[in-house]
C-alpha cells in the first residue's frame, strides 16, 4: 500500500446545521473525525481540495495523515456526502486509526486476460457479481485492488474468492462460504451454422437419399417422340 496522504483541517468550534452552512460559505466542507476511544472532534477542510481527493478514486481506502493545526491524526474516510446539484463535497466522516488494529474496507475487483478465456471466446458474457469485495485488513496492508484471472474459463465457469490471492494478513469478511465473484454465462443469441456447399447443392441428409427428380419429366426428356401409325 502506498504511503498516507497529507491534508490540512481546521478545528471547528461550533457543530450543528447552522455552523455547517456557515463553514460551506467560506469555501470549506464540515468534517468530522471520530474512534479508536476519544472524542469526535469536528472539523473543516478546503472543499476544492478534498473535492479532487474525492475525485481521484480509491478516497475510502485511502489512510490520510490530517493535519488538525499542528496536530496529526491517523485516519481513513469512512462516508462522504456531495451536494446533489453542485456535486461538491458536503461533508465528510473520518475514523482514527490505532496502532495494530484492523479495520473493515472494500476494495475494487480488476479482471485480467479476458482474450484467453475461451468461453468469452465462444460468445459468452462476462458476469460481474461482486464489483468490490469488503476485506478485513491492516491499515498498511489495504490492497488498491484485487485481480480476478480469466485465463482458461469456459462458458459457465466461475471466479470464486479463493481462487484470487489476497495480501498477507488480509482477509475477506465472509469467511463461512466460497462466494462466487464472476462467471462466464452462456450468450444469450445463439448463431446458427452456414450452410455447406453440399447442402446447398441438395446433397442428402445425413442417413437419407437425395430427392428423386421428377419422375414425368426425367421419361419425357429421354423418351423419343412416337412414330406416326402406319396406314392400312
């Protein structure tokens, strides 16, 4: 995992709607931090900066070093709210982090070597049933993703979560069942065969004869015209 990320927060002294709006005004979007056995402390932090940490991706899975006017915090966000219209941050909830203690996250699923599975291959459709999968991790072994290899899956095949490899010391929360994470599904259209030259042709079925040729015409091609009849 990469290093923590540095940010700066103001204290806020007031809490409640109306000190929350007030703090929106100045262009700072109320926070707060809370855990690990003390009290939560409410903040502010610049609403543009933390809107491009927002927009980077990954921000729930990111442990930040806040810097509370001198005094650094450990933590990592836990929700976020952004302002339906304006879609700016509007406030932002961050745990604390003590030493040894491991926490719930969920982290993204990226899928590898779709062009060497041949069930894709055939037609068949790659069925996504866990985007993410939420893990029980150290801060500093929270993996930025997890891989789901489809090399060699046909059609109706699946990835299961223990056929991905997980960081030491991490983890998944379901630990009572295989859970299944994507499956290759039969296509939904199924592409007729073209015919072959010799069907085309009219060759016979396969156990079958060819059709006969119209019997009246074949004699009335090969048979000669009648002879007049010879007078008496």
């Amino acid at each position: 995992m990469t290093a923590a990320k540095q940010i700066k927060a103001q204290a806020r002294a007031k809490s409640g709607k109306g000190a929350a709006r007030a703090e929106r005004r100045l262009g700072r979007t109320p926070a707060v931090i809370y855990g690990a056995g003390a009290p939560a402390a409410p903040i502010s932090l610049d609403s543009k900066e933390i809107g491009l940490r927002i927009r980077a991706g990954r921000f729930l899975t990111t442990i930040f070093e806040v810097d509370v006017e001198g005094k650094s915090e450990r933590v990592i966000p836990r929700d976020f709210q952004l302002d339906p219209v304006k879609d700016i941050p509007i406030h932002v909830d961050f745990m604390r982090l003590a030493a040894g203690q491991a926490i719930r996250v969920e982290v993204p699923v990226h899928f590898i070597n779709q062009d060497a599975s041949p069930g894709l291959k055939r037609g068949g459709t790659l069925n996504i049933v866990r985007h993410t999968i939420e893990l029980l991790s150290l801060p500093e072994a929270i993996p930025e993703y997890l891989t789901a290899d489809l090399k060699g899956l046909e059609i109706n095949d699946g990835v299961h979560i223990s056929d991905m490899t997980l960081p030491e010391g991490v983890r998944p929360v379901i630990r009572e069942r295989d859970f299944t994470v994507a499956t290759i599904a039969p296509p939904t259209v199924l592409v007729e065969a073209e015919p072959t030259a010799a069907a085309a042709e009219g060759a016979p079925a396969e156990g079958g004869e060819a059709a006969a040729p119209d019997a009246a015409a074949a004699a009335g091609a090969a048979a000669p015209a009648a002879a007049p009849a010879k007078k008496s």
